[in-house]
C-alpha cells in the first residue's frame, strides 16, 4: 500500500487526499497545531492522524504539501528538518522561481521534488479538477497512479521543475484579476445607481465576470488565499520581463477583504469593503 502524507487538508488538499485514500493509499496528516475545522476536514475524508510531522516524513513515500502559497516554503522548512527520501509533491499556486527555492530546500533531505498545481475546485462527484504535474519523469508516474479513476485528472507536462507552476499562474493571472476587477467595477457602479443596466450589459455578452455577481463574495471570501497568488503571480511575470502591475493591484484590492476571511457575506457589505473610509484606510 502506497503511504501518502498531505501538507496541510484544507479545503483543496483534504478532497484531493481523500481521493488518493479512495484508491486505496492510506493518507497520514498531523494535527498538531491545526485547527478544529481542518481535522473535522481529516474525518470527513478518512485520513489518518499521526503523532509528530517526523512521523509523517518517516512513514511516508510520497507527500503532497497543498497551502495557501504564502505558506509553501515555510512548509517546505519543516520537512526539510526530517530525513525524506521520498517523493515531495508542491502543488501550490506559486511561482517558477519560488517553485525551485523549494526544490532546493527539500532535495537536501534526499527527496525528489514533483512541480503540481491544480487548476479548477475541489474534487467531487460534480467537480474534477486537473492536477499537472513537471519534474523528474521517474516520479511522475507514482504520483500519476494515486489518482488514476479518481475525480482528480492528472496531466504530465515535460521540461521539468516550474513548467506546472508557470501554467497554474498563467492562468490564475487572468481568472482572478478578472474576477477582483469585475468586483470593483460592479461596486463603481452600484455607486452611481446603474448595476442594473451594467448587468443587462455584460449579459448581452457571450461570457462575462460582470454577469455572475454572486461570485462577488466568493471572491472575497477566498482572497486571503489569492492575494498571495497574484504576487506570486507578479513575480512569475517580472522574471520573465513582463509588467506585474495588474497582479500587484489585484493582490491589493484583495487585502481589503482580509477581514473577510472563508466567512459567507452579502454582496453589499462585501463592495462596502472595497471603499476607503473616512480615515484612509480600508473598509
């Protein structure tokens, strides 16, 4: 039985370890230091507890560390105070470069070092995200076959470390700062009295963000998490010399939402969020 280790079940890395558990891995997560909700996550999912991340890292043969991106290398940190000759899976939103600062952390422990991103929603039975995987082509089937008939597809892309990374923020680039622009535009219009007829045109459109303002505040719930994303983001794009000024702005209209964190609001008190207040600072 292959062992599987997951760094850290939140609501993506829990679901995509649960599918590996359904195809007959045992998945291994430790709770210390987390939170009530990530170990109701763990039970719904059937992972199993371990005592120390030592023990994780010992019994393991692959680990799959899915954070918020701002997390990835501390994360990467800490098992790298273990000794692991396994398989280390990063499949984060994060860029190529930060992609190979970790390469070089967790190869010191002998791993081998696996580029991931997931691109769509948890797995479910209506959801099928996809997880790409780059890197050494001798551990890309092992991870592949966790999730061969599951509701994760896997998807391997050739030339190596930061090839999954740079298409994950190729495309979260454009979906998120669309989605936060949509937001700001919705909320200048709903300024002025004219959201309805901003609706009735972006409806006249094939596809429009501007449309699906009940996405508004799911965009706000979850930019704690993509904030960091975009400046990721931003950093993938100046090493490559492009500008990063949409991704930085992004990451900052999304910081107004901090205080907004995984919490379900309505539409109108999230687009109060995104106005200064009398004193300057965020809403």
């Amino acid at each position: 039985m292959t062992v599987v280790g997951i760094l850290h079940p939140g609501s993506m890395g829990a679901a995509v370890a649960g599918q590996a558990r359904l195809r007959g891995a045992e998945v291994l997560w430790c709770p210390t230091g987390r939170s009530s909700n990530t170990r109701e996550r763990a039970e719904r999912y059937g992972l199993a507890a371990v005592s120390s991340l030592g023990e994780l890292t010992d019994r393991a043969h692959i680990i799959l560390n899915i954070c918020p991106p701002a997390y990835a290398e501390d994360v990467a940190v800490a098992v790298s105070a273990h000794p692991f000759s396994g398989i280390y899976v990063d499949a984060n939103a994060i860029s190529p470069a930060s992609m190979r600062q970790i390469h070089g952390i967790v190869s010191r422990t002998g791993a081998t070092v696996v580029d991931g991103s997931i691109i769509g929603s948890p797995p479910s039975p209506s959801k099928s995200p996809r997880l790409y995987l780059s890197g050494p082509e001798d551990a890309l089937a092992p991870v592949a076959a966790l999730f061969a008939d599951s509701a994760v597809q896997t998807h391997l892309l050739p030339g190596g470390i930061g090839r999954s990374s740079a298409l994950k923020l190729s495309y979260s680039s454009y979906q998120k700062a669309s989605r936060v622009l949509a937001a700001v535009s919705y909320a200048l219009a709903r300024d002025y009295g004219v959201e309805d007829a901003l609706i009735d045109v972006a409806q006249g459109r094939t596809t429009s963000y501007l449309a699906e303002t009940a996405y508004i505040p799911k965009v706000a719930a979850r930019s704690w998490r993509w904030a960091p994303e975009m400046r990721e983001a931003a950093h993938a794009l100046r090493e490559a010399g492009l500008p990063p000024e949409l991704a930085e702005a992004s990451a900052k209209v999304m910081s107004r939402w901090d205080s907004l964190k995984d919490s379900p609001r309505e539409l109108p008190e999230v687009l109060d969020h995104l106005h200064d207040t009398p004193d300057g600072d965020p809403g």
